[in-house]
C-alpha cells in the first residue's frame, strides 16, 4: 500500500487528520473519515520484519489454542506456514481464536475461520473470556513488541501460555511530504506504541494524538506526548466516534509542533 497525500471530501472539512494505521484497516479508516468531513492524508507508520521463528510453527498439534491478536499476527502465520509448504488445513483439530473482527476477517479469508472472538477487541477481554481450563496450553502468534497482558490473564486462570515473535514491527522514517501533513494534522491516529516512538523521534511529542486503545495511549504518553485522547473503543468505529466528538481543531495553545532539532 503506498502512503496517499491530503484526500479532500466533498462535505465541508472539519479539521485535518493524519491516520498511521497499516493495511486494509488504515485505508478503510481514511475512507470513512474524508466520508465524515474530514481532509485526510493516509502515512502509514509501520513497516514489519519476520524474526525466523516461523519454524517452530511445526508444533502447532501440541497446543489447544493458537491466539491472534493483531492483522499482522494473522499475515505472519500464514506466510510462516506458506514457507514450510503449509495452509489452512495445518490448524486442523486447533482451536483457534482472534481478539476482534480485524484480525478475524484476514484469518477467515486465507480459509481458516476463527473459533473464539471476546465480547470486546482487547487482550484483557480475551484473557477473561477464552475458554480455557486447568493445563490448557495457549499459543500466542504475535510481535516482539506486544504486551504480556493476555499471557497474565491466561496464566492466572491456570493455563499454560506459550509466545511465539513471528514479527517485529519497525516505525517507517517519514519524507518530508509526510512530516509536513503531520505537523498540520488537528490530529494524528495511531495504533500502535512503535509509531507513537517513532513519531516523538522524529517530530517531537507536541503532536495531537488519537490512539486507538487505552495501551496505545498509555505508550504513546510514555513517549512523551500531552495531548493524547483514547478511542471510545478499540476499533475503527470508536476511532470515528471519537473523531465527530473531536470535529473541529484542537484549542488554541493546546498542542504546537515543535520544529526537527
């Protein structure tokens, strides 16, 4: 996918917004905002690497839930599987869950449709709801940067949880079109703490932000930022929820780009 500049909407814009998300979910999110008003400029801000794991992927018969919590968890696994010559039919007998919608629908496309979604998008939700007994081993597909919340919330109802790092995730060093929409961005969504990093690198932690998530928000604080505002959920409905409530520019004196040192 390759980075769009400004999208203007034939509704009179609201504000500008630069969305950082990755994929199809990055696209469908700027669609749906210029749609509500918005002048969007679509920068995707992650790049992923595979870490040479995949491999160990041939034990997947050994465990009794494989758990995906991320679209690129789901793209890593079936290119890990596709390497050793494997598909679909590898998970046969394995229960197999999603955290969300976003990360079920590309797992029920490459032909394995997930067994288990939580009642919420989150890993604690996942955690709580995943119906798992005593001594039931869990295996994690995911990314080297991802949280352990879901592997605490498994282990204290006395699983076995098992991590295995497919990805790592790289934040993508800007161009100087991008750093000029995001500098005159109302607001900048991010989903992940790797772009929030790597924008407060970058362009300094005085931009606007809207993360996606209450663990993003945190992160993207931990960078540094101020002025951050969670989605009502994460998803990409709560991002354009939040979005409407946020109609119109931040207040003035609220949150100035600083220039590159």
């Amino acid at each position: 996918m390759q980075a769009q500049g400004p999208q203007q909407s034939t509704v009179l814009p609201v504000g500008r917004v630069v969305v950082t998300l990755t994929g199809t979910g990055g696209e469908q999110l700027a669609a749906r905002a210029q749609q509500t008003g918005w002048q969007v400029s679509l920068w995707p801000g992650l790049t992923f690497e595979p870490t040479g794991q995949a491999q160990e992927l041939r034990a997947l018969g050994s465990y009794s839930w494989l758990v995906l919590t991320s679209p690129q968890g789901v793209r890593s696994l079936t290119a890990g599987l596709a390497e050793q010559g494997l598909g679909p039919s590898a998970l046969a007998g394995l229960r197999v869950a999603a955290v969300g919608e976003g990360t079920a629908r590309p797992l029920a496309a490459w032909g394995r449709p997930a067994d288990f979604l939580p009642t919420q998008a989150d890993a604690r939700t996942l955690a709580a709801e995943l119906p798992v007994g005593l001594g039931d081993t869990v295996l994690h597909a995911t990314g080297e940067d991802s949280r352990d919340q879901l592997q605490r919330g498994l282990e204290g109802r006395g699983a076995a949880y098992r991590r295995l790092e497919l990805y790592r995730s790289c934040a993508v060093r800007y161009p100087p079109q991008a750093r000029r929409d995001l500098r005159q961005a109302d607001w900048v969504v991010v989903a992940s703490g790797v772009v929030a990093r790597g924008l407060a690198e970058q362009l300094g932690p005085a931009l606007p932000l809207l993360a996606m998530g209450q663990q993003t928000a945190a992160a993207a604080r931990a960078a540094g930022f101020i002025r951050v505002v969670p989605a009502q959920t994460p998803s990409l409905d709560g991002i354009l929820a939040t979005l409407r409530g946020l109609a119109g520019p931040p207040q003035k004196g609220a949150a100035h780009c600083r220039p590159l040192g």
